[in-house]
C-alpha cells in the first residue's frame, strides 16, 4: 500500500513538471566562423528559460512597419501562452515606454529583483530611449541591407516619429510575467531565477532585436544560451536600397547575418507545434523561415 501511494505521488509529481523544450536550432557558424547552414536538436529547462518580446509596439511611425506588428502579434501571442504554460518566464520589453507600466507587478518584479554583478560591463552608450550594443566589427561584419533611410517600405515615405506608447495590447501581460527595457535589471531577473536560456522575438531585427540592453548582441556577450525566433521578427528595409531584394528577402539576410555572427534560431514551431508563422504579404514558395 505504501509503495502504492509512493508511485502515485511520484506520478502525480512527473505530470505536473513543465515538459523540456525540444528546439531545432539552425546557426551558420562553427568555432566562431561563418559556416554552412547547420541544424541541431537542443534541449531547454523551462525553468531556466526566459522568452524576451522586443519592442512590439501599439504602433509605428512607418505604416507598413504597424501593419506587420499587427499582424503577427496574435501569433506570437499564441507562442508566449504556449511558453509561460511550460515554466518558460515571459519578459515584455517595450523600449522607451515602460513607464506606462510603472506600479504593475510585472513591471515592479523587474525593478525589484536583487542586484546582481554582471560577468562583463554592460553597454553604457544611448540610443533611442535605453542603452545599446552597437554593432561589433571584430565578431560582424556589415548589416547585408542597407538601412540608412531608417527603412520605411510604403509608397509614400512616413514621417519619423515616437508613435508608441506601449506594448500592443493583443499579446497578454500575465501576472507572473516580467517588464523591463533595462539591461541590468534584465540580468538581475535571469541571475535571481537561475536562468541561462534565452529566446527573443519582436522587432527590428537589424536594429532592436540586436542592439537593445536586452537583446542578442548584449545576452551573448554575458555568456547566456542565445536563439532567435525567426519566423516571429520583422526588420526595417526599403527594398529600393542595397541590396534590392523584397522586404521579406531582406529580413531573411539578416536572420542569416544573426546565424553566422551571433547566435542560433528557431521557428515557433518548436513552442507551439503549429506551422511557422508566415506574413501573408510574402508570397514566396521558399521562405527562410523554413
């Protein structure tokens, strides 16, 4: 009877344990060179795993850029409920508007996290509203787009300006999550809870989602276990600039350029199951998502 009782405790224990992540990593670098295009299965605690959604704004200066936010912020959406079901921490990290938020408890479990000394010095140098991880030229080379023009894609070109004022409202702000754009406090949430995992998604991929305080180029350099969510990014190219490919071919190069300088990726296929998100202005038979 005793045994029974055992195994039953024990069963019951399994069950409720959040199941590992199974990822299909796809890199294009080996011993710190560009390489062919490799895949690999990894295996991923939860519990040591936070998902970090960039910039995913209520709006955007750049029309077609708000269009694509609002269009893949339901499925993402999808993703990060898929994640958080696991034990995966959900960190919202709205640049520049985060005050909007100040007196939540997701924003005060970021501000209130015991301080923690990081490995190497984080970046000190300002651009626009946090701190930010300008690009590296002994690891990278250039950017394969060119971005100069800011990339806005429509017809009529928009007029730059701060549009946002929050995170957009159809991805969910649960009570166990996280809010910071601090690169800090970002270090201090992932050293409180152990964790060494880290998948981003969110936009633009030629410039947030690599350069904020808490986004690739600064986690790599801290040491964690880096992916990107490729399927679940956008970036800001103007398919009249260099080197004049579509929009969607652009963003493809500079997933590539994250897989051979900085760090894997991923589709959200490997959280949720379903196929890879797909915008439903691209068109092409083969996607880089793939």
């Amino acid at each position: 009877m005793k045994f029974a009782i055992l195994f039953l405790m024990i069963a019951s224990s399994l069950s409720a344990a959040p199941s590992a992540l199974t990822l299909h990593t796809r890199s294009r670098f080996d011993k710190g060179k560009p390489a062919n295009a490799v895949t690999r299965v990894e295996t991923w605690d939860p519990k040591k795993t936070v998902l970090i959604i960039c910039d995913m704004w209520d709006d955007h200066w750049c029309k077609s850029a708000a269009q694509r936010v609002g269009e893949m912020a339901a499925p993402m959406n999808d993703v990060v409920k898929a994640a958080r079901a696991k034990g995966v921490l959900i960190l919202h990290a709205p640049s520049s508007v985060t005050k909007y938020y100040d007196g939540t408890p997701q924003r005060e479990r970021a501000r209130k996290a015991p301080l923690a000394t990081t490995p190497v010095p984080l970046s000190t140098s300002e651009r626009w509203g946090t701190a930010w991880c300008w690009p590296d030229p002994k690891r990278e080379k250039d950017l394969p787009i060119d971005d100069s023009d800011m990339g806005c894609d429509c017809k009529t070109k928009c007029t730059i300006r701060e549009a946002w004022t929050r995170q957009i409202a159809m991805i969910e702000l649960a009570p166990e999550d996280a809010l910071t754009d601090n690169g800090q406090e970002t270090w201090n949430l992932l050293a409180s809870r152990g964790i060494e995992n880290v998948i981003i998604m969110g936009v633009h991929l030629n410039m947030c989602v690599l350069g904020r305080p808490f986004a690739i180029r600064q986690q790599v350099a801290l040491g964690k276990n880096v992916v990107l969510c490729r399927d679940l990014t956008d970036t800001m190219y103007n398919p009249d600039k260099p080197p004049k490919v579509s929009h969607f071919e652009g963003t493809d190069l500079v997933v590539e350029h994250v897989e051979k300088y900085w760090c894997p990726t991923i589709t959200s296929t490997d959280i949720t199951g379903r196929p890879a998100f797909r915008f439903k202005a691209d068109r092409r038979d083969k996607r880089g998502v793939d």
